[in-house]
C-alpha cells in the first residue's frame, strides 16, 4: 500500500466547497465578474489579495453557484514536503469528477473546478515553481478543468486571469 501524506488522504474529505456561516456582503459585483471571468473562456483565475480579505469567502461562494463539480482544497495545512503530491491528487480528483459529470451528462459535458486556497503559502516552499508548473500541466491537459486559485500574489503563469480584491464598500446599514 502507498504511503500517503496527511494532506492527500484529507482530499476526499475537501472536495466538497466548505459551508458558510454568514452571507456574503458587499462582494455581489466581484462574484458576477468572476463567474463571467470563467464562463468567458481559459478559466484559470487566481483571486489576489491582503489576507483577511474575503479570497476564500469569495471562492467558495463562486464555486456554489457555477455548475460545476467542486473539489476545494485548503494549502494552508499542507506540510511543505506533501505539497507536490497533495497538488497532484487534487488535479486527479477534478479530472475525475470531470470525466464522472461527462459521463451522467454526455460527450463534451461537465467539468469541474478546482479551487487552490491560500496558494501564497507554497510561494515560501521549496518548489513553487514547480507547483505552479503542475497547475499550468493540469490546466494544459484538461481544458474542461476550471482552477481558480487564492493568493496574496499572481501565479505569474501564461493566461492566467486575476481578480484583485480590495476591501468591500457597500452603502446602507
């Protein structure tokens, strides 16, 4: 039996997008121009930002309403030695859930999202380079996969679409 790191066997466990305790205020524009962003094209989109900002809360609620297969995965908890096979299970279980959509639905059909929280904390691993390669591979590979990536900064990777947020002003109470 392989040996799996804590991180990869925990993939099952987030691969669905995790539940809200609160409604999101003040983001309704950023959550139309995202989905837009996805269905216009390429979709990998990376949600950039200060922490504490709302990327997750963001994604999460983008990945509720696009009709797609959701797998989340949460980088933060991943140890920096676990992160190239934690990456690499994470595609495979979006291709899967890619493929499993195409065949309920039919040829051509179905795709997921892949969603990467707090990809910044890769950026002081020891492979972030290759980390983003492996997205740019899958992305490659799978042009029905949709990435959408949380991060203080860009990937910095060819087509790659960014939302900066900034913080939220809403008029009323």
């Amino acid at each position: 039996m392989t040996h799996l790191p804590p991180a990869a066997r925990r993939l099952s466990d987030q691969r669905s997008v995790p539940p809200s305790q609160t409604p999101l205020f003040g983001r309704q524009a950023q959550v139309a121009a995202l989905i837009a962003l996805i269905n216009d094209g390429p979709s990998l989109v990376t949600i950039t930002g200060t922490g504490g900002i709302g990327k997750t809360r963001l994604a999460v609620e983008v990945s509720r309403r696009l009709h797609h297969q959701p797998v989340f995965v949460q980088l933060a908890d991943t140890d920096r030695a676990d992160v190239m096979l934690t990456l690499a299970r994470a595609i495979d279980m979006a291709r899967a859930s890619t493929s499993q959509a195409a065949g309920r639905i039919g040829p051509g059909a179905g795709s997921a999202v892949l969603v990467l929280d707090t990809f910044d904390r890769l950026l002081g691993a020891d492979h972030p380079v290759e980390a983003a390669g492996i997205i740019w591979e899958a992305w490659q590979q799978a042009p029905d996969l949709v990435l959408m990536v949380t991060s203080r900064t860009r990937l910095t990777l060819r087509d790659e679409r960014v939302m900066p947020l900034s913080v939220a002003t809403h008029s009323g109470p």
